[in-house]
C-alpha cells in the first residue's frame, strides 16, 4: 500500500507544487504578485472543487470495477465518455472565466486595499489560468486510469515533468508577461501533463482511447461554449447600462448558462443526458 501510494501522493500534489512556484516567483516579479495569483487559484479551485472532483468520484469506482473484471473495451469507452462529459463542464467554464474575470473579481473581491490595480492584476492572472483547467481535468481522469492498473510510476513521472516545464515556463514567460505569464506556464504545463498521459497510455497498447470521437465531441462542445460567451459578452453590455455591472454580470451569467444549456441539448451529444443523469443522482443522495 504504501509502495503505491508514495508516488500518488506526488501526482496528486503537482497542482499544489505549481501554485507554490508560482507564488515564489510572483514575489520576484511584482509586488502584490503572490495576493494576485492567490485570489485567482482561489477561482480556479472552485471549479476544481465543484465540478471536477465531482465528476471523478463518480467515474474512478467505475473505472476500477471494469479494470477488476478485465473488461478493457468497456474502460475505453469510460474514459472517453468521461473525459467528453468533464469537457461539458469545464469548457464553458474556461470560457466564463476568460470572458468575464474582471467583471467576476470586481464582484467577488472589489473593496478597501483591493483597488482597480489589484482587479486587474487578479483578473488578468485568472485569465490565464483558465485554460488550464481542462488539461488538470483530462490529467486528473487518465491519472486515475493508470492507477486502476495499479501503475502509479507513469503519472509521477508526467507530474515531475509538468513541473520542471512549469518552472522553465515561468522563467521564460514572467520576462515577457510578468504575473500573466506565471499563470499561463501553469496552463501550459497542465495541457502538456495530460497530452503526455495520453501518450504513455498510447504506447502501453492495452488501451485505446477513441480520439476521434473525443477530438469530433470537443469541437462542438467548444462551438457551443464560444456561441455562450458571445451572446452573453452582448448581453452584460446592454444590461451594464441598465442595471449595473454588478447585477449585469449576475444576469449575464444566467443567460450564459440558459444559452449553453440549449445549444449543447441541440447539438445532440450523448453525454449531455449522462451528466443529467449524474446530476439527478447527486441530488438524491443529498
């Protein structure tokens, strides 16, 4: 147990890992760096917390069960299953968070030492942070893959990769984007975290994840996001004159979640029904 769960331990912690090097080098770079990109993880747990680890309490007993009964198509189809439907969910997030990060800090944190200067400095850090969430998302379901096989060696490794890119990322783009760079290394090092892990599964052979269904199901998931922050980006500017910001970006983000809501249901995605589905489970349990 322990031999196995040492390297875990790493894996798990390579978030945690980057954030602290992002902060180490934020006190470097600027001053009110590290309070900057503190707010902004904070916005980026939310997601994490709420919706990713939601989803992955319910898929990894899944996954392992059909590992035990050797049933490897079933777990193909899992995977990819769970990694569409986690797309459902943190896409259009990365998208609110991109579209709306000074309207949301403003909102959340606005007030006394947190000026205008600490808004933009924390909304631009966000923004720049959100893409990342969907390689955390992706490396967090194919790290627990190969944990049902009872291989924690190969995601350690991709989690010490991750980190040395983070740390050489940072360097090269604090130079050139300050805090903005900090928090897009890390990004950058989460998608390269997951792409690995995609690779070592890929070369294993005993798995074939289907791609092409994935890579055809993004795209269109990403269509509907995109359709979701424009209309909602023309929606906070006409109910900005209205009503406010405040109230706008609240109303915005209702229409945001209507507008997707629809477009998604249309474009007729399988996956759509099963994270209803796991919605309603959730809900009667509580």
């Amino acid at each position: 147990l322990l031999m196995l769960a040492a390297p875990v331990l790493l894996g798990v912690a390579v978030n945690q890992i980057n954030i602290i090097i992002d902060r180490t080098m934020a006190s470097r770079v600027l001053d009110g760096g590290v309070a900057a990109l503190d707010y902004a993880t904070k916005m980026n747990g939310f997601v994490q917390g709420i919706f990713i680890y939601s989803v992955m309490t319910v898929v990894f007993p899944r996954i392992s069960k059909l590992f035990i009964q050797k049933d490897h198509k079933a777990v193909e189809q899992l995977t990819t299953n769970a990694m569409v439907t986690m797309s459902l969910i943190v896409i259009p997030c990365i998208v609110g968070l991109m579209v709306f990060s000074t309207q949301i800090i403003t909102l959340l944190f606005k007030g006394g030492a947190f000026d205008d200067q600490a808004v933009a400095l924390t909304a631009g850090a966000m923004f720049f942070y959100a893409p990342g969430l969907i390689g955390f998302a992706f490396r967090e379901i194919l790290a627990r893959v190969f944990y049902s096989m009872n291989d924690t060696k190969t995601p350690t490794f991709n989690a010490a990769l991750a980190v040395g890119a983070n740390i050489i990322l940072n360097i090269l783009l604090s130079l050139v984007m300050g805090i903005n760079g900090l928090a897009l290394a890390t990004s950058i090092s989460a998608l390269l975290g997951s792409i690995l892990l995609m690779m070592a599964l890929r070369r294993r052979g005993s798995l074939k994840l289907h791609y092409r269904e994935l890579v055809y199901k993004l795209i269109r998931i990403g269509i509907a996001s995109l359709v979701m922050g424009l209309v909602s980006w023309l929606s906070f500017q006409l109910l900005e004159s209205l009503i406010g910001p405040k109230l706008g970006v609240i109303l915005a983000i209702g229409v945001a979640i209507v507008v997707y809501g629809t477009v998604i249901i249309f474009m007729k995605i399988p996956e759509v029904e099963e994270l209803l589905t796991m919605i309603k489970q959730r809900i009667r349990k509580k």
